[in-house]
C-alpha cells in the first residue's frame, strides 16, 4: 500500500508510523515522508498514493513557519486534477481549534480531519481507514455490470429481484453493494452520495475509474411530461442533456446543451423488450399487490430525457424545457451525469441506460405514493435488459 505521510512534527510521524506497522497485512506499511509544502505539490502531482495522511499546519519551504493555509490550499489542487484527485486523505492536526474552522471545508472535499489528542480518537480513525483500504484491495476491479441510483428506496427496489446481495462495501468514498445472478453474473449497485446531477456524475465516473465494466445502468424514479406520459409508466432516455445549460438573457432562455445519446446497441435490446405488450403485467404479478399502484398500465417508452439540479414542483417552469426538444418526455437530476460519464470513460462503455418510472408530472400535486411502486418496477425492468444484453 502507498501511503504519503505530509508531517513536519517528528513526533507525530513516530507516533504514525507506529499505528502504520501495527495495522499493516502483510508487507509492512512504509509511508513516503514529505515535510513541506512545496515539496509535497511536487511528489503528488508525479505519484499516485492510496492514502495521504495530512498535517494542517506545514510549513511552505524548508526552515519556514508552519502556515495553517498550507494543508486547505494543498487539498484543493489535489482534487482539481491528477493522479490523486480521488485519493482518500486523512488529515490529523494537534490543533484542536484549528479542526473545528475547517471541519466543513474539509467535509466539501470529502477529507477526514480528526484532532491528534490524548484520547486517541485520530488512531481509531487511521485504523478503520487502513483497514477499509486494505479491504478495498481484496474487491474484484472487473465486474459483468454498474447499476447507479441516487436513492435508498431506488436501490432497495432491487431486493425484489433475483439479483442477491454479496456485500455492502464503501469503495474510495463510494456506498456499493455488491450483488450477483446467474444470468447477470456478478456487479455493483452504486447508491449516490446525494441526489443531482454534480454528485452522478462524479461520483459515475469515479466508479469506472475503480470497475471496469461493459455495462451501466441507471434505475428508480422522475418526473414526466403530462402530454407525453402517464403516471407510472417506464422511460428509456433515448438521450440526456443538462436542461439548465445556457443562458438567460431578455429574449428568454438560450439553450446550449450537450446531448448524450442511447447507444445504438443498447437502444436495440431495450427496443425489443419495450415490444412485449405484457411487460409490465408480468412484473407487477412478480412484484405482488403493493400498498399504491397505478390505477391504469402504460406500455414503456423510449424518449428524451431531461436533467436539472432542481426539484420541479411548478407546471410553469417547465416551458422552457418542453421547447428544448418537441419529444421530451421526462425529466430527472441524475441520467445526463451518468450518460455523460459512460460516455466520456476510456475505453468507452459499450453499453449505458436509463429506465425510470415517472411517479409525479412536475406540478403542485407531487407526493411520494408511488415511489416504492416505480423503484421496484424499473429495477426489475433494468435487471431484465441487462440479462438480454449479456445474453448477445
């Protein structure tokens, strides 16, 4: 394991060090010892490490004052770009009120911070750190399929599936489940952070950096366009774009959007499913009576969807969405990020959807009675595709 210890306190590297050796499995934990600034934008920007231990307070050059700017302002270049923008870090401070101010910048950069104190909570931390890393070590880095939901309740809906959990494991940051079927073989079921586009995006290519996978799936609940679809019916986007890029100016909203297209492959299998008029009958009797259902059953369809970073509750702020394409039909926070990273992984994936269940048409009546309905149906739907898919 690399580890890059960024430490100017010699005590504080010994008293490290010596947790480092006790938890190591195996070959024992050396860690890279870097004691100033300059020093360490330089190592991290040549090397990759899958842990960085982080003192707040570092001196920028050999024989300067520590500076508590230098630890906050290392962290931020780190996660902009390079081989350690995904790296887990851990910064241990012997100021106790120095953690307190930056405990919430901290947390937007996804950096443990924790006090090196008497009571020894800094040596728990590092323990369960090491010991999830090294865990981490042990997963498989191929799987047959990555399966993305931005809820618990989206992600729950697959215990009604045949796909049977493995293992629920936190990957660099990541909440995955592992689960596995005869047909689908073995895959991951990554649950987002936080709802919206930002967090899908990243947190979908993140995923495909740690997995190598042929086959990404998005699955749960949106919004839908009234005049296009009917409460619960399944939508395929046939392609995704972000609804808020462009710009306002006094002749209106100017769309500028990227469009992410179905793979043509993909849009096939599913073309085919969607086909079958019995579809969603034959789910709904492997679902069972559920406490709120639709009172009527639409057959699936594949359309344009919509992604925003904001909950829609107003028929009004939908115009300037329905222009942008004559045949959207639904709209959601998530797919766009998910597409768009599917699309842009190298090597690119050869297979990536989105099938949702529409559950409220945007508009002031919006409730929640059939989200436990629309996450099991798509999850359903969404397991049977990539049984066809990996059937070719």
């Amino acid at each position: 394991m690399r580890i890059l210890l960024i430490e100017d306190s010699e005590k504080k590297i010994e008293e490290i060090q010596k947790i480092l050796s006790l938890v190591s499995v195996g070959a024992a934990i050396e860690p890279t010892i870097i004691r100033t600034m300059s020093e360490a934008v330089k190592t991290t920007s040549l090397l990759q490490y899958d842990l960085i231990i982080l003192d707040l307070m570092i001196p920028y050059l050999p024989g300067a004052n520590p500076s508590s700017d230098a630890g906050y302002e290392l962290l931020r270049e780190l996660r902009k770009s390079g081989p350690n923008q995904f790296t887990k870090v851990v910064s241990i401070s012997a100021y106790p009120d120095e953690v307190s101010v930056y405990r919430e910048k901290f947390d937007q950069l996804a950096v443990i911070i924790t006090a090196f104190d008497d009571d020894g909570s800094w040596i728990s931390t590092l323990k369960a750190v090491i010991s999830e890393l090294q865990a981490a070590r042990q997963i498989p880095r191929a799987v047959d399929f990555l399966i993305v939901c931005a809820l618990d309740e989206e992600r729950e809906g697959y215990q009604l599936t045949d796909l049977r959990r493995i293992s629920d494991v936190s990957v660099k940051g990541l909440n995955v489940r592992f689960v596995k079927s005869d047909e689908c073989g073995i895959g991951i079921i990554l649950r987002t952070s936080s709802m919206g586009l930002v967090t899908a995006t990243y947190e979908t290519a993140l995923a495909l950096q740690i997995f190598a996978t042929d086959v990404v799936a998005m699955s749960g609940i949106c919004a839908g366009f009234s005049s296009k679809v009917s409460l619960g019916q399944l939508v395929c986007a046939s392609l995704a774009w972000e609804y808020q890029a462009g710009k306002w100016s006094k002749d209106g909203f100017e769309i500028a959007p990227l469009q992410v297209p179905l793979p043509a492959g993909t849009r096939g299998v599913i073309d085919n499913y969607f086909d079958d008029e019995n579809l969603v009958r034959d789910v709904e009797q492997k679902l069972g009576r559920m406490a709120s259902m639709p009172t009527e059953l639409s057959k699936p369809k594949i359309a344009p969807m919509a992604t925003g970073s904001a909950v829609i509750a107003e028929l009004s702020k939908l115009q300037h969405i329905k222009v942008q394409h004559r045949q959207v039909a639904a709209l959601d926070m998530e797919t766009f990020g998910v597409y768009y990273a599917a699309h842009q992984q190298y090597p690119q994936v050869q297979h990536y959807f989105s099938i949702k269940t529409v559950v409220d048409l945007a508009d002031s009546s919006k409730d929640d009675h059939l989200h436990a309905y629309g996450s099991a149906l798509s999850a359903h739907v969404v397991t049977e595709v990539i049984k066809r898919i990996r059937k070719q």
